[in-house]
C-alpha cells in the first residue's frame, strides 16, 4: 500500500469518520483540529438511506438508536403559543424506513470513541500552509509544528482552511442562499418533555425542542436576510446581528434569545452551499461540507458526510493508495450524490421561511388542515419523498 500517512483536517463527523475508515483500511491517519476537543452540543441530524447502512457496518447502529432524541410530538404554534397543528414526533421531523434521529454532539463522540486509540489527535491546532510536492504535502501547523504527509483530506467545514489554501479563496465556491441560521443550547423555560415547537413569523422562524437524557432544550433560528458582513469568531457580534433579526418578535423569541449569552455551543452562519468543479488538486482532497456543502436546509449534512467518508476510504484502499486513481473514484461515485442532495436545501427553506405575513397565515391554514386528516402520515411521507430519494441516490461499494 502506497501513501498510507494520511492527515486529516477538521474532527466533525467527516473527519472522525474518515479517520475509522481510513484505519481500518491499514492507512494511518494524523486529525489536527482547530477546538480543544471534539465539539458537543449542535442540533439533532438524521441518519437516512445509504448513511444508515454506512453506520451498520461501522457496528455503532445500535448505539446510535439507543442515543436517539426520542422526540415524541411536534406542533406548530402561533404567536399566543397555542398549538396550531401537532403531529408525533417521526411525521413531524419527516422520519421513515427506520431513520435515526440523534444530536450531532453524540454521534460525534461515538465516532471519535471508535478512533481515540488508534488515531493522532492533535487539538488546539490547525493547518497554516500546505506545499504540495512530487513525494509528499509539507504541512506547517499555527503551532509551529512541520510535517511531512503522503495525503491531506480536508474534512474541515463550509468555512474550510484547507479548500482555501489548496484551490482558493471561499468566494469561489460558496453559494449564499439567502438566510442565516443560529442554534444553542437554552434552558427548558417552557417545560417540554420530548417536543418540539415551532413558531414561524414573516421572514423568521424559531424552533425549540427537548430531547430524552438532556434536561435543557436546544434553539434553532431561521432567517432571512441580504447577504451580512461579520467575523466569523466573533460571537458577540454574531449574537447582535441575531438579536437585530429577532426585534419585535412574538411568541417565546425575547426569552430563547437571552439564552444565547450563556451558551456553551453557541453556532450562527449563513445557508450557504458549496459548488467545485473537482475535489482533488493534487494529494489534497475535500469532503463532507469542504467539498459539497449541501446547507443545513437539506437536512442531509451528516448523511453526505458520513457517505463521502466511506467511499473515499475505500476507494483509496482499491487503489492500493495511489492517490490520483483513488481521489477519481470517490468523486466520480459520491459527485452526482452529492448533487441530488444539494438540489433539497433551496426547496427546503422555501418551506421554512415564509417570506410574507400573508404566506404564513396560508401555510398555517394548511398545516392545522392537514393535522387534522386521517391520512396525515401519508401526506407527509409524499412531502419527504424527495429527502428519502436523494439519501439513497448511491449505491455503496464493498471494500
């Protein structure tokens, strides 16, 4: 096997899954990322269609289901509070044929607990410059650190600092769709046991939810917006941008909102996605959102991930590492994937977001109709058909 020193940028569940495969396959991957440890909190992710399968023969199905969120109703309210359409939990989240639902924080530490003894963790650091050569990428790290790798994978995020180094500044490839979207933890002020409540305004909308085994709840909000300027570390002002969104809105928003100063895991970006020509520039290559960012509105971020992370393992493992081969056969089988799931973020927030007041009043009419049918669960399983085809839009190899 050639080329078997591998470093990885970025400890999500790109990377740490990337990491299992890699290993696995007799590659011996480095992880170097930029936060002391692996990251807890996010908002809850479905596993779905071909990720499921990828999860199965990673042997952590099971521990995945038995972290599940166990959200058991969820319902839409109005600016009172009152719930104008309510529906059990899996119809609600739009979950079929077994799709396991779990916080992005759990599944992170059970990828990272697969791979913590036999993987190089190299926390509170990050990739400074990358010189791609003939035998190998010299890698310099913030801390000061040289080393030599045979590949570089950069698994590092929307916001990627190895895209930006090995094909170019983020302007290139990142495509704004137009909102923004900021979640965090928040204290359980409306007591919810397993719910989730959505609030939708002009423009804006909030959700809240509890999950089993967490005493607290989780806020997410959606916006609409032109396109802002901000530093992406700077919290407070992403904070003041967020609470500037929210003035003036109803329901429980002012009370969500003050839980954002005390957050431990406070998260604010825009939807964006990203578009490349290719993937691969000699022996780097991108996955996961560096590569394909398909936006949180898709809701298959993780799916994608989990998927890219698989296949790119196993194709560079079929090569016996030769890298060009392998880098070819990952994106000629994960590319048209990935684009069948991009195709669900704009179409998805579209149904998020309600542009005017007058958009929400219909869309509130209809959902509190709909609840009210006896065929609401086939309705709603006809609306996500679009979500369960792009999630098994690939067949997966056997390496």
């Amino acid at each position: 096997m050639k080329n078997t020193n591998v470093l990885i940028s970025g400890a999500g569940i790109a990377g740490t899954a990337l990491a299992y495969w890699l290993r696995r396959h007799g590659f011996t991957p480095t992880v170097v990322e930029r936060a002391s440890g692996i990251r807890e909190g996010g908002y809850k992710v479905d596993i779905r269609g071909a990720a499921l399968e990828v999860v199965r023969r990673m042997g952590v199905l099971d521990e995945i289901r038995r972290l599940r969120t166990d959200v058991r109703e969820g319902s839409v309210v109005d600016a009172t509070g009152k719930r104008v359409a309510s529906m059990d939990g899996d119809t609600f989240g739009g979950r079929v044929h077994g799709d396991a639902e779990i916080l992005r924080g759990d599944l992170n530490r059970i990828l990272y607990e697969l791979t913590e003894n036999d993987v190089e963790y190299l926390f509170d650091d990050s990739i400074a410059s990358l010189t791609d050569g003939p035998d190998g990428v010299k890698v310099t790290f913030d801390s000061g650190r040289t080393q030599v790798f045979d590949l570089v994978l950069g698994a590092d995020g929307l916001h990627s600092r190895t895209r930006d180094l090995a094909f170019g500044p983020e302007s290139r490839y990142v495509r704004d769709l137009g909102h923004y979207i900021s979640i965090f933890s928040v204290p359980n002020r409306l007591d919810l046991d397993r719910e989730e409540l959505t609030y939708v305004g002009a423009g804006r909308t909030v959700l809240t939810y509890s999950t089993a085994r967490d005493t607290g709840a989780k806020a997410m909000f959606l916006f609409a917006s032109e396109q802002l300027t901000y530093d992406h570390r700077d919290r407070a002002e992403q904070q003041r941008l967020l609470a500037s969104a929210y003035a003036g809105e109803g329901w429980e928003v002012p009370g969500l909102l003050e839980g954002m100063a005390s957050a431990p895991d406070f998260y604010f970006d825009s939807l964006s996605q990203v578009h490349m020509d290719r993937w691969s520039q000699g022996r780097v290559a991108l996955l996961g959102d560096a590569a394909c960012c398909a936006s949180p509105a898709s809701g298959q971020g993780t799916g994608l991930a989990l998927v890219a992370a698989y296949v790119l393992a196993g194709e560079l493992a079929a090569a016996g590492g030769e890298y060009e081969a392998g880098f070819a056969g990952y994106e000629r089988q994960v590319r048209p994937f990935a684009e069948q799931n991009q195709k669900l973020g704009p179409a998805n927030v579209k149904r998020m977001v309600m542009r005017t007041s007058g958009q929400v009043r219909f869309s509130m009419a209809m959902l509190s109709l709909m609840a009210r049918l006896p065929g609401k669960e086939r309705i709603m399983a006809k609306l996500i058909e679009p979500i369960h085809k792009a999630a098994t839009a690939i067949t997966l190899g056997e390496y």
